[in-house]
C-alpha cells in the first residue's frame, strides 16, 4: 500500500475514532467501532464485510481455506497431452498440480495457457510436459493466510501446495481463496450455483458433499458424528473404508 493510501487510511479511521469518543483498545473494539459506522451509515454493509474479512484473515491459517486434496485436479506428468487437454477444458482452472507416479509427490505445475500455446503452434507431437512445468511453492498447513497473502503478492505466485507435518499433500491453495476471504465469494461460469454442502433430495435422502466440516453435517442432522484425526465428511469416509 503507498503512502498516499496509508494516509488516506489513517485520517479516515481517525475522524471516525474522534466521531465516536475515542480510539479503539483492541480488535473487539475495533469491530464494534466499524459496525456502529455501518449503522449511522458512514460504512456500507460490503465495505462493512471487506473490513471485517481483513481482521479475521489474520486468525485464519491455511487449513482453513485449501481445496482439499480429494478435490483437487491435477494432471501426471506421463500423459500425453491429449490425455491432459480435455481436464483442462473440462475444470476451467488456470493451473494444475503435475503429479508424478507416487500421489504425495508434486513436481511441478502445469499453466493452462502454456498448454494451449502449444496446441496452437502445432508442436502437440513433440509435447514433453517437463518443458512447460512451473516450479511447485509448498506451504504447511499451519502457515497464516495474511503471510501467505504477503508471500503470494511478493513473489507473484498465485497457488501453493499444501502439505502437512509429514509432508504429505494435503490440499492446494490459490490467491483467489485468499482474497474470497475479504471481498466473498468471486463466482464465474464455472461455479456451481447451489453453494449448500448438504441439500435435501426426498424426505430421507440427502446429497452432502465431501467437504462438509463434521460439526456442520452434526449440528444440521441433530447427531454426533465423531470428531478424530478428519475434519470433514470425507476425511470420516475415508477413515471408515481405508481408501
């Protein structure tokens, strides 16, 4: 931010500190402090959430907002490229995971547009996917999302894979899950419109996605699932079955 914008900043939160009869002691003052602006209306309600959003980044770590790793698409670094064009097309994403023989090994990543470029040159024949691999950023699970936002904008990376305190794969994490975290949801042609984990079919039959959090699926169903080494209904499936 320059210093224009900090200054800006500054003078803006103090008028509203002097309006309200002094500066805020901590956070919870903070935020009472924004939403009784929000009510007087001196704040809208989404700038109102953005700021908000901004405080609470700084208590959120990475597990908290990855795309876990059975979600994720990726692509392995033997196929042909033929094999990979239609899981680019298909996903929508901009940029893939290239994974090697073993899952929990993640060599590179592979930019949509380079794969396209190459398609439009003509060189499809001759395609060897370790030409076009971008270097693989790896962060812990237990990394601050606000470091990890610093370190995205510093180094001009945009998604990062997530490992645990084995270096297992966890998940992945993009700039724009961060940044969804201030502003909401950013939702394009590809997004799913019904956001619900859990969604009602029939009077006893219920579709519930895989990253419903167990105190979620617990609290809606008036149960209680266990809470273990999973966080997630799929983390429970998966422990039941071993797969």
């Amino acid at each position: 931010m320059s210093k224009d914008n900090l200054n800006t900043t500054g003078k803006w939160l103090k008028r509203i500190t002097q309006s309200f009869g002094g500066e805020p002691q901590d956070r919870e003052d903070l935020l009472a402090l924004l939403r009784e602006a929000s009510e007087r209306g001196l704040l809208d309600e989404e700038a109102l959430s953005m700021l908000e959003g901004v405080l609470e980044v700084a208590d959120l770590q990475v597990r908290d907002i990855m795309v876990p790793r059975v979600q994720m698409v990726f692509v392995r670094r033997e196929d042909p490229a033929n094999k990979i064009l239609p899981v680019v097309v298909e996903s929508g994403h901009s940029r893939f995971p290239v994974m090697d023989e073993d899952r929990d090994s993640i060599v590179g990543i592979l930019l949509a547009k380079d794969l396209l470029r190459m398609y439009a040159s003509g060189m499809r024949e001759r395609f060897d996917i370790r030409e076009y691999m971008r270097p693989a950023v790896f962060v812990p699970e237990s990394k601050r999302v606000n470091v990890l936002l610093k370190e995205f904008r510093r180094n001009r990376n945009h998604m990062a894979i997530v490992v645990d305190e084995y270096g297992g794969i966890s998940g992945l994490v993009t700039i724009e899950d961060v940044i969804e975290q201030i502003v909401g949801e950013i939702d394009d042609e590809f997004d799913v419109e019904d956001d619900s984990n859990i969604r009602r079919e029939s009077e006893r039959q219920f579709t519930v996605r895989g990253v419903t959090r167990i105190e979620e699926f617990n609290e809606y169903f008036s149960v209680t699932l266990p809470e273990g080494e999973y966080d997630t209904v799929a983390g429970l499936v998966m422990k039941q079955l071993g797969r």
